[in-house]
C-alpha cells in the first residue's frame, strides 16, 4: 500500500489543509526556521517530509491504525434508522460498516427514487418528518442523521425540548424520543459550532441532555481529506450514547488514512478507483464564460486572468474586498477537489474541471464523494448534482461508521460481562443434584 510517506515532499497547499493554518502560517513559520521551503522545476512551493514529523497530524497518518479499524465486524446485525437520507452518502458507509437500515426517511422525490434504484430491499419511508411516527421502530439500535441547521428563538426560553419545534431538529430530537436507540449521530456543517454566536448549539446540547443522552465525546468536525476522500471537505459529528448505557460504552474517533487522496485519485484509476471515471452527463459554460475561464491556469481562480478580463468577469466585486477565492476557480489534479455544493457552475464557487473548460460531470461530482460508480441518480440532471452535493462522503461515512460499530460493539461487551457477572455471584437456586449442563447460560442484553 502506497501512503504519503512513500513521498518525500508535500505542497504547501496541501500542508495547510492538514495541519488546519493558513498559508499566511507557513510563511511565518518559514521565516522563524520552523520549515524550510524548496521549490520545484516550475517554482512550485513543497516541503520535505522529513522536516514535518513533529506535527501532530502527520505523526497520526505515519501511525495510523486505519487498516486494522477496516476489519472492524459487528457483534450482531445491529438495528438503525437514518433521518434526512438523502442520496445515501451516509446509508452506504453505515451498510458498509456493519449498521443494518430498518427505514431511511426522505422528503424529496428524487433522492428517495435514487435509495429505491439502488437499494430496492431498504425500506424507504418517503414524507415530510414532520408527518411522521417512528414510534413502532422503539428498541433500534442507533438513529443517524444530519438534520438542516434553522435558527432558534431564544428570548425567555429555557433552552429544553419544547423550545425547538418548528425546528427540524426538534423533529430529530422527537425520534431520539420515540425511538430511545443505544445509540445516535448527528451530523452538520462546521457553521453549526458557531451558527448564532454558539447559541444554537448550546440549545442542541441541552436538548440532548434533556432527552437522556450524553455525548461520548465533544461536537467534533472530521475533515474528509483524512479518511480516503479527495475533496477538502468538513462535517460536525455528535455521538450521544443513553444515559443508562455511558458506563458501558467506549468511542474513539476513526484513524486517518495514511495518505491524502487528490483530485487524479478520483477521476482516474489508481489506489481509490480501478478504473477512469466513467462518461456521464455534465453542464455546460455559456460560450462568453467558457473564453474567460479558458484563461484560468490549472489550479487558479479569477487573479490569474488579465486584469481587463478581471474587471469583465467579476464587475462590481472587482473593487471588494476578501480573496473570493471560488470564483472562475479551476480545479488541480495533484490536490484534493474544494468542497463541493449543490451545483459546479455556481459564480461563487466554481469547480471547473482542471484541463477542459467546463463543469465537473455528475459522475466526476460522485467520485469525489466517494460513491461507488453502480450507485445511479434518478431525477433531472440539476437534482443529481444537488443530491451528490448534499451527500455525506461515503468513505468519511464508512471511517465513522466503523467507530459507531466498535461503540456498540463495547457496550455489548461490557453489559455481558456485568450480567454474567452480576448472574454468577447470586444465590444458585439450582438443586444440587441437578446436571450443570441443563443450566441456563443464556442472558438478555438490557435496552
């Protein structure tokens, strides 16, 4: 298996994806000697690797346990119900780990006719959330989720369960309640930890505790470049375990890869994929903004064309400030893609493809997201995009789901022994002349 370390230099760029700074930090730290830039044929900025196993998360990729997590198995088929499924990025990484789909809910058409092509034995409840009683479902294993971030009214409010209806949220919340899983996860965008000034987490928080669950560990955000997915992605993860089950549960977060997939590890066969990515449908530039971005250099954005063509393109945000740095942006092949949204020709956040001049395909959007190339996108071409963009990565997915897998797996183990434990030290009311082997040794595992 090849990992970065089989390389000896890294890009700037690429450092400051994994060491969380800006590139404005890497210059400061080279001019306090803290690294030492070498330059490449075409002045391309790198560093060795050897001057960077002091940072801690490149000492996490050199020692990383990601092939030992792969082998991850669950204990028993366990239960699980997915909220706001989407197009699936999360169901498929939760299947590949272990989790055992008993409903997906999805309100739009399109997305749940793309779960039904691809997984006609899943049950999918299609509706409004809202609308629906998941109380039939009470017992399941672990609930998953990333419910839409809306704000919450404050003012005299004490912050409880009440408070955030009219919220999708509350709608999670009131499944956690119906259902009372070992077991949830809720994911977000990274503006969730400071959507409102923090407040709307603080409600979420006290909701959950309210609910009767405790997080296993804080609202942490997972960047995708480290769990095998090329895109410089970030998704806010909350694990909450049952109050009566904390004392059993173990959770560590998954491993990092011990390389960073890019751009060309996506759309061409290699390490993630065995073949090139397959010929799909794709949007297209209008003629006047396909000779402006033909100027755009590999990697680039609208500061490398010529100022007169600046001016044209971006009109009156010429004169704005901020680096704007998604527009008229092509992509790089030796770099992980930026995070993808609902659409690659957005003006504000452009994902060019980085040597024909036009838009990202539907199955280039796909790769980049980790799915499989079987997965199919039913709807209109605008719907696939927005379904893929909307996804969880499946491979970011299937990191996470492993640890959610090896959490269960603990608490399995841990209420087992202390039943066994608890069952052997009772007063036997077995008669003494009663065989050993007719005992019962069976025990039930507790909600």
């Amino acid at each position: 298996m090849i990992s970065m370390f089989d390389y000896e230099l890294l890009d700037a760029e690429l450092l400051a994806d994994i060491v969380s700074v800006s590139k404005a930090t890497l210059l400061k730290w080279e001019k306090s000697g803290k690294l030492q830039p070498i330059f490449n044929a075409i002045g391309k900025k790198q560093y060795r690797l050897s001057q960077l196993s002091d940072f801690p998360e490149i000492k996490k990729m050199s020692a990383s346990n990601w092939a030992l997590e792969s082998q991850t198995a669950p204990h028993r088929p366990y239960s699980s119900i997915e909220l706001f499924a989407g197009a699936g990025g999360l169901a498929i990484g939760l299947e590949k780990a272990g989790c055992n789909a008993v409903a997906l809910n999805e309100l739009d058409k399109h997305a749940c006719n793309t779960l039904k092509i691809n997984r006609p034995n899943w049950n999918i409840i299609e509706g409004d959330i809202r609308t629906l009683d998941f109380t039939a479902f009470n017992g399941v294993d672990f609930v998953s989720g990333g419910f839409p971030c809306q704000a919450f009214s404050y003012a005299g409010q004490q912050l409880g369960f009440e408070d955030t209806r009219g919220t999708l949220f509350f709608e999670f919340a009131r499944v956690l309640k119906e259902t009372q899983p070992k077991v949830f996860m809720a994911e977000n965008v990274r503006g969730l930890l400071e959507h409102d000034g923090g407040k709307t987490l603080a409600v979420i928080l006290s909701v959950i505790a309210d609910l009767g669950y405790t997080l296993s560990v804080p609202p942490t955000v997972l960047k995708a470049i480290f769990y095998q997915v090329p895109q410089k992605r970030e998704r806010l993860i909350l694990i909450g375990v049952r109050n009566d089950l904390v004392k059993y549960a173990t959770f560590s977060w998954p491993a990092p890869y011990q390389r960073i997939f890019t751009l060309r590890d996506a759309l061409k066969a290699g390490a993630l994929y065995p073949d090139d990515v397959p010929v799909s449908v794709g949007q297209a530039y209008p003629k006047n903004k396909k000779v402006i971005l033909d100027y755009v250099p590999q990697g680039g954005y609208w500061r490398d064309l010529p100022d007169n063509l600046q001016r044209e393109y971006m009109q009156g945000s010429y004169f704005l400030t901020g680096g704007k740095t998604g527009m008229a942006r092509r992509l790089s092949w030796d770099a992980p893609s930026l995070t993808l949204t609902c659409s690659p020709a957005q003006k504000q956040t452009e994902r060019c493809h980085p040597e024909e001049t036009r838009p990202l395909t539907v199955r280039e959007y796909a790769r980049i997201q980790t799915f499989p190339d079987d997965w199919q996108f039913a709807g209109p071409i605008t719907s696939q995009y927005k379904q893929i963009g909307n996804a969880v990565p499946v491979n970011l997915a299937w990191a996470v789901g492993r640890s959610v897998i090896r959490l269960l797996n603990s608490i399995e183990e841990n209420l087992n022994q202390t039943l066994h434990f608890s069952t052997c030290n009772q007063p036997s009311t077995v008669p003494k002349s009663k065989p050993l082997k007719e005992q019962s040794t069976l025990f039930e595992f507790a909600d």
